[in-house]
C-alpha cells in the first residue's frame, strides 16, 4: 500500500464483528485520510491527483504518473493521457485498482527507449556561467 492511497483514502484496517465468532471480517478504509475523514468524503471539488515520482529531464521516457481519482469527484475525470496510470479505490473492497498505461512514456514523447542517450546526460555544461 502506497503512501498515495493513505494519504488521500484512508489507511487499511481489518475488521470484524466481536459478538460473532464466525465472522470473517473485512477490510475497511479508516476515516482519516484527506479525501476520507470522519465527516465522510470531502473535497468532491477536487477530481484526481496526480503524482509523479522522480520525474527529471532524463527519467521522463521511464516514469509513469498515477492519476489517483476522488470517488465521489463533482466532475470525474474519464479521459487521460495514455501515458497515465490510474488508481481507482473500490469503495466495497476499500482496495485501490489500478489501470495500466496504454502507452508507455518513450512511445509517447517519440523519444528514444535510451533518452538522453547512452552519454552521460548534458555533457560539456558548465555550472560556472
């Protein structure tokens, strides 16, 4: 479980009914996440997040952004570029489900799988001017 998916839903707990010994129990989401409190879901005004680790000038052809939706956003956003990964909460399992790129981000900025080269990125730059 992703910070991300705390962070906004809530963490991740077990429960189970205590006057029914044969109870399985089920995961819930707590209320205290910034999305998820509990007076129950807030910001509906804000549709998604995005999230991009790591993100440089030299990583842009390998890192992938993670659009993590509001599950009751005003406006829900459908379409996406289809270089973003989508996290999607399941609100009757409390899981978040992830939807793969149909891209990967090299295909999409047409630049090469090896960007910026098999060189030590920005050679001969003198930090000194």
């Amino acid at each position: 479980m992703t910070s991300w998916c705390r962070a906004l839903y809530g963490d991740l707990a077990y429960t189970f009914l205590f006057d029914d010994a044969d109870s399985a129990g089920k995961m819930v989401r707590q209320p205290n996440g910034s999305w998820f409190t509990p007076d129950g879901w807030r910001y509906a005004n804000v549709s998604a997040v995005m999230a991009v680790p790591d993100l440089m000038p030299w990583t842009v052809t390998r890192t992938v952004p993670t659009l993590w939706h509001h599950p009751f956003a005003d406006f829900a956003v459908d379409a996406i570029a289809p270089i973003v990964r989508r996290a999607i909460p399941n609100l009757e399992t409390s899981e978040v489900e992830f939807v793969a790129p149909s891209l990967d981000p090299a295909t999409f900025f047409d630049l090469p799988t090896d960007w910026p080269g098999p060189e030590p990125p920005f050679t001969g730059w003198d930090d000194t001017n």
